[in-house]
C-alpha cells in the first residue's frame, strides 16, 4: 500500500481586511459562515456542529455539486498562531486535508491567511478530486471567500 499523504502539495491565499479581529473571529463562530463562505453553484449543508470554539470539537457537512453528494467530517484544533485555528479532515475526499485560518492585526485591519496542505487518494477519485480541490478551482474558491469575508465585514 502506498502513503498518499507523501504527496502533499500546498496553496496559501492572504488578504487585507478593513476590519478588526474580533469582528474576523465572530464572523467564523458563526454557525452560518461555512454555507456563506461557499460559492454558488456548490450547496453547503451543515450536519452536525459539536465544535465548542473554534479551536475545539467537530463539524460534519455535505457540498453538493450539482446533483453529486461529498460529505465530509473535519475536526477544529489550535492552529499555528495564538489568532488561528485549523480544520482538518477526519473522514471525507481527500487522502489529507488541513485548513489553516490565521489572522494577524496589522495597520489598517486584519490579515487573513488561508493555508491548505492536501492531498489526493489515487484512483477515479483522486482524480475527481484534483478537479474540484486543486490548481484554479482552489485558488477561485479562497479568491471567493477573501471576496465574501470582505463583503460581510464591510457591509458592503
């Protein structure tokens, strides 16, 4: 059996935010921030939400692609700065996954930082994945979220 996990490639996204970081924290406690987080035409449904805070507990959703089901159980832990957390997957697509959320104040607001370490299963669905989860579909997903973050934050 071969580590799939060996291949683990990396994407990192950051932008400026014009907003405090107790606003960024609140707005990612937000039970609805996932399904607001998620660019149409992919639907987000929320299964079960045990996370206690952000840094603690497990939270299991489906994204539907059209008429195609994924579902997926991440669990919430401590992420590299003391103003970060991380999501990784425990069941789901992906031979591996790991989102890490890392805000930092700087003059003028906030950085966000999306970091995601991953890792396809090989076979049909790795390759399916590598579709959905990897290269420009990647980067136009977090190009999304920097996008909707900013919206909410603002009120714009």
């Amino acid at each position: 059996m071969t580590d799939t996990t060996a291949n683990k490639r990396r994407f990192e996204k950051t932008s400026i935010l014009p907003a405090t970081l107790d606003a960024l924290v609140r707005f990612h406690k937000d039970p609805r921030a996932l399904a607001r987080l998620t660019p149409p035409p992919i639907v987000m449904r929320l299964q079960r939400d045990d996370r206690r805070s952000l840094t603690e507990g497990k939270i299991e959703f489906t994204m539907w692609f059209g008429p195609l089901p994924i579902r997926w159980l991440a669990r919430h832990e401590p992420g590299p700065t003391p103003h970060s957390f991380a999501d990784s997957q425990v069941k789901g697509p992906l031979a591996y996954w790991r989102h890490e959320h890392i805000f930092t104040e700087v003059g003028g607001g906030v950085e966000l930082t999306d970091r995601i370490t991953l890792a396809h299963r090989g076979g049909l669905l790795g390759i399916c994945t590598r579709l959905a989860f990897d290269g420009l579909p990647l980067r136009i997903l977090f190009a999304y979220r920097h996008w909707r973050t900013r919206r909410v934050l603002t009120g714009a």
